[in-house]
C-alpha cells in the first residue's frame, strides 16, 4: 500500500515545498536534540517513508518521483547546517556544545509524553533507567577509547548508520554519540568543505541504515511502542549527561580557556546560559510538534 498523496497529481509548488521539508530534515539529522525522524513525523512524511522502503516494489516510479525533492533537500540541509557547525565549533566549541546538549533537554519532557502515549509501566521505566545508566557508564568510562578514534573510512560509515537511524527513529538524535567521539565537528568541516572522503561514506552508511532498518523499525514501534520509546529515551538521557564529564569538562581547560579569550567564571556562565536558551528553545518546539504532528 502506498500514501494517496504520492498518487496525487505533482505541481512544481508541492515539489518545492517537498524540498523545503527535506531540507529541514536534514538540518534535523544533524542538529542535536533534533532528529530527522521527529520533523518527517511532523511533516506528515515519516509513515509514507516506512511503507515505501518497505515495500519499495510498490509503485516505485511514482513513489521515487515524489520522494526526490525530499532526498535533495536532506542532503542540501545537511550541507548547509555544517558550515554553521564548522564555524561554532571552533573557538567556542564548549559553549555551542552546551547549547546542544540544552536543544536535548528541551525535548526531554516531549519524549516523555510521547514514550507514554500507549501506556507506561514499571517495566518500561526499568528499561528507561536501565538504558540510561548503562549508557551513560559505557560513554564515561569508554572515553580513552573514544578519544583514540581517527577519522577514517569505517568511523564516518559509522556516523552516517548513526545519522540514519535518526531518520528512521522519531526522537533519536545521533548527534550526542558523533559529539562524544570526537566526529561531530569533523564531520561538518568534511561536509561543508564537499570533502568525498567524508561524504561518500557518511552516505553509503545513512543510506544502508535506512533500508535495512526501516521495515523493522516500522515492526518494533507497531508491536513494542512504549518499551521502544522508553529504550530511546533513556538512551538519550545517558549519552547526554555523559557529555558533561567528557567533553564539556575537559575542554575547559587554561589553554583552551586562553585561546577563546575568556576567564573560567565567564566560561562557565555562558556555558549555563547557552544550555538554558537551548533547552527553553527546544522545548518551544516541542510544542509546535505536539500541535501539528498528525499522529
């Protein structure tokens, strides 16, 4: 079965306005405390995504037609936003990671809402905590080994399976895990600077993600929403208290305190101040989802 819109006549307004919505997508995969999965919900796409590539044998033509605008405007949103991050994280990396980490809190209250929409229960709570803390156990003490990652081939087919499941997964933001490791901002600079070492595999990884997990994905959130949810959400929770003690810490060092131009007291009063406009930001955005995703 496919979505009655896809069937529907095409007009070069709808095709711009597909376009548009992919592009917001793409900021989406790569913005943290976003996901491009949220915005394809709130976009009415995220549904005729799944049934497309799970079943892609289905008015292929058509569906592939009415899906390019939307390809093009990911890829083009990607790019676009990675200028902003190559710029952010260089002298004030500490302070646009707080701000980050606030656009995830903001969204945390949202997440909850939605993990409980069919019903909570003592033992999703027990996979949220559960998720949680061994997430954020494995990221702090793991922080050698993550440090010791270089940018390669097999780590930026990683990073684009990561950002791929947050196309599929409404509420995952791959960011927090790509901002530990040490990636995020490479990864920006590799895309704003088109570099083909950084993006053909960071393609090949979202695109393999999402056509190996879609339909599964589709699978799990149908037959096991609230403990899916609930995994998610503490997954979310984990990675990003562990980013505090593993990035935002250590970067507050005299050198690095030196370089950006600012005493510690200052550092750190900015870093709270641009975690809170983060998470009040965020949190507005929560609600417009809340008003106009169609459920």
């Amino acid at each position: 079965m496919t979505d009655d819109r896809i069937l529907e006549k095409d007009s070069p307004s709808k095709w711009l306005i597909r376009l548009i919505k992919g592009i917001a997508i793409g900021v989406g995969a790569i913005l943290p405390g976003l996901s491009g999965g949220v915005l394809a919900v709130i976009f009415n796409l995220y549904e005729p995504i799944l049934r497309f590539l799970g079943n892609m044998r289905v008015n292929f033509r058509k569906n592939m037609l009415y899906f390019i605008p939307v390809g093009l405007g990911t890829g083009l949103g990607i790019i676009l936003f990675s200028l902003f991050v190559e710029k952010a994280f260089g002298q004030y990396a500490t302070l646009f990671t707080c701000l980050f980490i606030g656009f995830v809190a903001g969204t945390l209250p949202m997440l909850f809402r939605t993990a409980g929409k069919e019903g909570r229960h003592n033992s999703d709570l027990t996979i949220l905590i559960g998720a949680a803390v061994i997430v954020l156990i494995v990221m702090v003490f793991g922080g050698s080994m993550a440090a010791q990652i270089t940018p390669s081939f097999s780590p930026w087919l990683l990073s684009g399976a990561l950002i791929g499941l947050g196309v599929i997964i409404p509420g995952l933001s791959p960011s927090n895990f790509l901002i530990y490791l040490g990636l995020y901002d490479k990864m920006a600079a590799g895309i704003s600077a088109l570099n083909l070492g950084v993006i053909i595999p960071l393609a090949v990884g979202l695109i393999l993600c999402v056509l190996l997990f879609a339909k599964g994905s589709n699978w799990l959130f149908n037959h096991h929403y609230s403990k899916m949810y609930h995994l998610i959400l503490g997954t979310v929770i984990g990675s990003s208290l562990a980013i505090f003690p593993t990035v935002v810490l250590p970067s507050l060092t005299a050198q690095n305190l030196v370089e950006s131009g600012m005493t510690l007291p200052v550092a750190l009063f900015l870093s709270v101040l641009m975690f809170i406009v983060g998470a009040i930001f965020s949190f507005w955005f929560s609600n417009v989802e809340a008003r106009y995703s169609v459920e």
